[in-house]
C-alpha cells in the first residue's frame, strides 16, 4: 500500500469538503435537517434545510468533481449536535452520502468521510474513545476495507466539550484523527491507482 508521498504533494491533489451553512457554528448547523419532505422542481434552496434540498446540492457537485479526475476530493459529513430534535434526519442525510450518493458516479476522485457517525458514540465517557473497539460507530479503513458500522443507535454528539457547546472535545477529535488517517490512505491509494500513477 502506497503510503502519502510526501504531505505537500498531497495537499496539491486534495481537497476536503465541509459544506455547511452560513451562520456562527456552520459545522454544526449542517447537521440540523428539520425535514425530510421533496423540494419543487429544480428547487435546490430552501428557506426550510431539508435533506431533499442537501441531496440536490451534493448530486449537482458531481458534474465539478467529474471534470477534474486530477483532484481527490473527501467531503466530511457534519458532526452531530447534542439535541436530538432533528438527528434522525441528520443520520437519514449521512447514510445516504455514505451509501448512496457515488452509486452512479464511476471516476475514484470522491470518497465520503463520516464524522457525524463517529462522533455518536464513545469509550463510555465524553472522555474516551472507542476508535479501537468493535462496538460503536465508525467509518474506517480496517484490514484493507472500507468499514461503516452503526453499533450504537445514537445520533447525537458524545464528545460535547460542555454542555451547550456542540463541538467535539478532545477524545471525540482523537476518534476522528484516527479514523480519518487510515481512511484517507485508503481513498488516496484507490484514486492513485485508477489514475494510473501507481
């Protein structure tokens, strides 16, 4: 397995993805879908974010990443939030990047990276992880494969770093470091190798 050839030639051929929308937390909005009801033809903005309205903008992205077989692009879903009012619909949006999405699509320049799921469960405690575990939820590269396991139904924020602050703390971002080196070697090899320089 070809490991990064070096970090600055990578950064030259990446492009990770964060898409998420414009407010004072936008990572965290993003994974607030209040509904899961079908936009209007050709509707792709919403005063309302739903997941049809998401979905629609992540398929109009692939026309941009078909046209440039030379970029790896990784989009990273949003992380969960501690409320659960909307995380049904936030887990409904992310499997569907994860297990849908690149059905159809045929260049390896696009791989999904699923935080939310990792962020939704822990080692037990906010203060530990359960990156190594069997159990819990992971989206990882583990014996040469691409695993996306849902142990734990959950689908909220189990790394808050205090209440009312929904951003990972620092077991949950020990979590995702882990999982997302190991899954990014895979995607990179993957893109490498279909693009013929390995």
């Amino acid at each position: 397995m070809q490991l990064f050839p070096s970090m600055a030639s990578l950064l030259l051929k990446l492009t990770v993805l964060t898409l998420g929308s414009v407010s004072s937390s936008p990572c965290v909005l993003s994974s607030i879908y209040r509904s899961q009801k079908k936009p209007e033809k050709n509707q792709r903005i919403s005063l309302y974010h739903t997941i049809s309205n998401a979905k629609g903008i992540y398929i109009d992205l692939l026309t941009y990443f078909q046209s440039r077989p030379d970029k790896l692009f990784i989009v990273v879903t949003a992380p969960p939030v501690s409320n659960g009012e909307w995380a049904d619909n936030a887990r409904l949006f992310n499997n569907w990047l994860v297990h849908e999405w690149l059905i159809n699509y045929t260049p390896k320049n696009v791989g999904v990276f699923d935080l939310y799921n990792i962020l939704t469960s822990n080692g037990g405690s906010p203060t530990e992880h359960d990156a190594n575990q069997e159990s819990g939820n992971h989206h990882r590269c583990k014996e040469g494969m691409i695993q996306h396991t849902i142990g734990e139904k959950c689908n909220t924020n189990q790394y808050p770093v205090n209440e009312g602050d929904d951003h990972p703390g620092p077991a949950g971002n020990r979590k995702a470091t882990a999982e997302f080196t190991a899954i990014l070697n895979g995607y990179y090899n993957t893109w490498y190798r279909r693009e013929g320089q390995g």
